[in-house]
C-alpha cells in the first residue's frame, strides 16, 4: 500500500514535468535573451512555496555565472524594495500570479527595475498581465488527494528554474574555473580544487 502510493505520487510529478517541455517557447527565448543582456543583478521573489523555491532559483543562477539573489516579496513592501536598482530584472514566481503580496511587490518595483518577469501558471492574472516577460508555468493538477498542496506546480517552477540558470550559464561560456570560485568549500570544492 504504501510502495503504491509512492509510486503514484512520483508518476504525478513526472507527468507534470514533462509538461514543461510545452513552454519552451518563443517566450521563453525572449526570457533568455532579457536575462543575458541585463547589467545588473537577477532578483527573484516570491511568498509561500513559491519563495522557497524561488530562493533556490536565485542561489543556482548565482552558482552558475549570474548574479542574483532572493527577496522575500511582504519584506520588500516594508523597505527591502531599495535592494532592486534600474539595471535590475526581477523575476515574480506566483503559481496562480494573484496573491496580493507578490502582485504589489511587483508593481512597485516596476517603476524603479528595468524589467520583470512573472513565473505564474496563468497568463491573465494581475501579475502576468504587468510583467514585460512571460515564464508561463504549465497548468498541473498537485499530488495530494485534495489537490490543494504545492507538490507538481513547485516541482515545475523549480525544474522551469534550473532551465533558466543553466540555459544562461551555457550561454555565457560559464566555465569550470568560475565555477570554482563560486563554489571554494565542501565537498564540491574539495573536488574542483583538485580538476582545476
């Protein structure tokens, strides 16, 4: 019994994966291509699920050759805004592109960053709407019995992210060596001090 539900769980995920092939799209070349002209820093943002994965999004793009890093978006509202600049793109990861948090965090940082990218499974939400760039996320059903649990609509953001950072490192020519020295401690570096 419990082998089955693992099972059927897993089968869910990877069906949702494979859904994301289905927006690797002309949008999400203009995503790249706004990405790898920015001068500035790549700021992700997100609440709730969404920002935990949204952390790890900005941690392996800044692992990988493009700066960036993560601000809660209710943190931003209360003064951390003046952490994003003009030569900033930000990028708002909201599975349904409405919590009220994330879409006013968005709209005051577009007067102020040179542009913003909504992560959202739907293109007519407020967030999506707003945004100069689309990463449309694929509608999934979630994995629990209820289908109320982020499960499969983070395991894409999270897989949609890893797309993004690795596209952009292959782009830039990112090479071991600077992998390297975004990378001196643990284990990883122990094995890349000794390659490189």
């Amino acid at each position: 019994m419990i082998k089955s539900i693992a099972r059927e769980i897993l089968d869910s995920e990877l069906q949702a994966v494979t859904k994301v092939t289905e927006v690797l799209d002309d949008q999400f070349v203009g995503v790249i291509e706004l990405l790898e002209t920015c001068t500035g820093k790549v700021i992700v943002s997100g609440l709730g699920k969404s920002g935990h994965i949204g952390r790890k999004i900005a941690a392996t793009l800044a692992s990988t050759g493009t700066p960036a890093f993560f601000v809660h978006a209710a943190e931003a509202l209360h003064g951390d805004l003046g952490m994003i600049s003009s030569s900033d793109v930000l990028i708002a990861v909201s599975n349904s592109g409405t919590s009220p948090e994330i879409v006013s965090m968005a709209r005051h940082a577009r007067s102020f960053a040179g542009m913003v990218i909504a992560m959202t499974s739907n293109p007519s939400s407020d967030l999506a709407q707003m945004a100069d760039r689309l990463l449309l996320l694929p509608r999934v059903s979630e994995s629990d019995p209820w289908g109320l649990a982020p499960t499969n609509s983070t395991t894409i953001m999270l897989v949609l992210g890893d797309i993004v950072a690795i596209t952009l490192s292959r782009r830039k020519g990112f090479s071991r060596e600077q992998f390297f020295r975004s990378h001196p401690g643990g284990a990883l570096g122990q094995s890349l001090r000794q390659q490189v």
